[in-house]
C-alpha cells in the first residue's frame, strides 16, 4: 500500500472486513520486525457502545488482532484515554474491550494511569505518555465523526487519548488547532484503521450515528483527515490543523491526491445528514478555551431542549470554557463559570446535569 493510497470496504462482518482490508493494504510489510511491540489505539471516548456513533467498534479491533497474530506478530497492546471528566476503565467494560482483552490476550493500558515525559513536537513541547512512546508500531483505529469544536475528529485528533488529562486541558487553552497538528510528530502513527461504520457526524460524544458500514485504511493521517473533511462536506480550511500539520511535514493535507479505492460496492445509495444540528446551537455558546467533555455534553443537552420546544427562551449567550476563570456573566457551564449568577458547577457537569440545570434557568426566566 503506497503512502497516498486510501481502501475503503463495506459491510457488516466488521472484523471480516478489516482482515480483508488488512491483507489487501500488505500491512505485514509494513512491519518490519516480529518482535515490535505494536499498539493498537482505538477511541474509547467515553462510557458509549459503538452503535452510537462515538467509540471504534470492537470487532475492528478484534479483526487487526487476529490479522497481526495471523502474521506471527503477539507483542500486541491496546491503549487509550478517555476525555477528562469520564473514566477509560469504565469504557473498557462498556465498549467491550474486557472481551476482546480476555479472548485474545491483548492487554489493555489506561493512559489515565500512566506515566508521562514532556517531547518536543516539532518546535512545542507537548506532555506525551510514555507507553505510547515506547511502542515500536503504532496502529491508530479513531472513529470518523463530528467534533463541536474542530468540526472532524479523526487520525490527528485520536491521538490525544494518549497525552495526560492535564495536557489535554492544556490543548483546548492552546486553541486545539495547533498542539493538535504538532502532536503529529510527537506521536507517529505507522497505519490507519478508519472506523466509518456509524459514527455522529454532530457529537463527539455520540448519540446521532450516520450509518455508512464502512471501513477505510491509510498510511498518512493528515491525507487520511482531509479525505475524511471531504466526504463530511467541509474544505480543508475549515479545518485548521490539517494544513498545519501539513506544514509541518506530517503529511499531505489535498485530498485530491488521494488514490482512492473500493474493494467492493455498498448495498444501496449512502443516506448522508443533509443538515448539521452542531451548527445552529453553536449560535447559543460564547465558547472560550472549553475542554471537550464540557463543550461535548452542552451541545447534545441544548439538543434536547430544542426538542422540547425550550432551546427559542434562551434570553442569552452560556458561557463555557476555561476563558471565563474568575469572571462573571449572566449564565454559565462548568466550574470555570462559578462566578456567574447563573452557574452549574462541575467539571465536567454531565450531559444530564446540564439538560436539567438549563432546563429550570428556562422554564423560570
């Protein structure tokens, strides 16, 4: 498989489908030493089964173990943390990695727990865990899907599951965009397994799945990211880190240069979100240097208010982010707003916790 290739298969056998797309990508090749050690880095964002469009479906998993041991390799890890505010044990058992852990073999590492060592990331220093350091051959599994903040989260973004929960903080205060594309080259991924199957194209968070059945396999994550921006219906502009990445030397950022292939032909015509619900609630959040979890449980919490009919009585901006540390406003998210007169502590509050406290502000303002 040549660097600016892209697969792409379709299916409903997912682990099937992966070896398949394994064995015609020759990753065996790729790997040069049966000894390596080998992680696999799935996103186990939060506590969600991957039917909601958040987290990598574990049979994909499962498909890029067997392919590997297949091929003689079994100095295998698994490793992954989740966004600040929920646990990567928790997701461990939820998602059904215990299983794939126990039936394989496979340890699974939180990088929660782990150690960490500041590298320089071509010009930044960035806080990096250190198991992800010592592997040999890294294998990166993120979901295709949305993100209220960066619009695509994908191979670039995924990374951040193996940086410490105070580094992720650190990201959003940095503006996301650039630490994201320097982690480029702090953390190299060797090969790419897109979860395509079903995931939201709103929420990071999931809830909303775009249901595809589709795996895609590449070699470059910042060609890999802006292939993905194209077929969400974004320019790449509209994704900062991708051409900063690029200019950094990580890879290619135009999507033009693809070769693109199928290995077979979906059963019917795609059904693609005609709209995007993150677009029109962004228009009720003054957002300031936010961390995921936060700004990823608002957005699906004003969601469901719009359902409800309550989202039109918002009399103003929620303010939520880091930003808003030690000042003060009208209404706010997160303990970072504690000084506002209307505020929910937490950090993060939970998507439940939000939905019931904007809920009150708005049936009695």
């Amino acid at each position: 498989m040549k660097e600016n290739q892209i697969l792409m298969i379709y299916g409903l056998n997912y682990k099937e489908m992966t070896k398949k797309l394994l064995t015609e990508a020759a990753l065996e090749e790729r790997i040069a030493d049966k000894s390596m050690r080998i992680g696999i880095k799935p996103n186990l964002v939060s506590p969600s089964e991957a039917s909601q469009g958040a987290t990598t479906h574990p049979e994909v998993v499962a498909g890029i173990i067997e392919y590997l041991k297949e091929h003689g390799y079994f100095n295998l890890v698994m490793l992954e943390g989740s966004w600040v505010g929920d646990n990567t044990r928790e997701a461990y058992h939820v998602c059904g990695y215990d299983k794939i852990s126990e039936q394989y073999q496979v340890p699974f590492l939180d990088m929660q727990k782990d150690s960490f060592h500041e590298h320089d990331c071509g010009g930044l220093s960035l806080k990096i865990c250190d198991e992800a350091k010592k592997l040999d051959f890294l294998i990166n599994v993120p979901v295709m899907k949305g993100h209220c903040q960066t619009k695509i989260t994908c191979a670039l973004k995924n990374m951040k599951g193996l940086i410490p929960n105070g580094e992720k903080r650190h990201f959003h205060a940095m503006g996301l965009h650039r630490p994201i594309a320097h982690l480029a080259l702090g953390l190299k991924q060797d090969f790419i397994v897109v979860d395509n199957i079903c995931g939201d194209w709103d929420f990071e968070d999931g809830g909303n799945p775009v249901v595809l059945n589709r795996i895609m396999a590449a070699a470059d994550p910042v060609l890999c990211d802006a292939w993905v921006a194209h077929l969400m219906g974004y320019e790449i502009s509209e994704i900062p880190y991708i051409g900063m990445a690029e200019e950094l030397g990580a890879g290619c950022g135009d999507y033009r240069k693809a070769e693109v292939r199928e290995l077979n032909q979906p059963d019917g015509e795609l059904e693609l979100p005609k709209v995007r619900k993150v677009v029109e609630l962004q228009d009720a959040v003054e957002e300031v240097e936010s961390c995921s979890a936060c700004y990823g449980y608002l957005l699906p919490a004003l969601d469901r208010l719009k359902e409800e009919g309550l989202f039109e009585k918002l009399d103003c901006k929620i303010c939520i982010g880091q930003g808003y540390r030690g000042k003060s406003g009208k209404l706010g998210v997160g303990a970072c707003t504690s000084q506002f007169v209307h505020s929910l502590k937490g950090c993060p509050p939970t998507e439940t916790e939000i939905y019931e406290f904007l809920k009150e502000y708005l049936e009695t303002c």
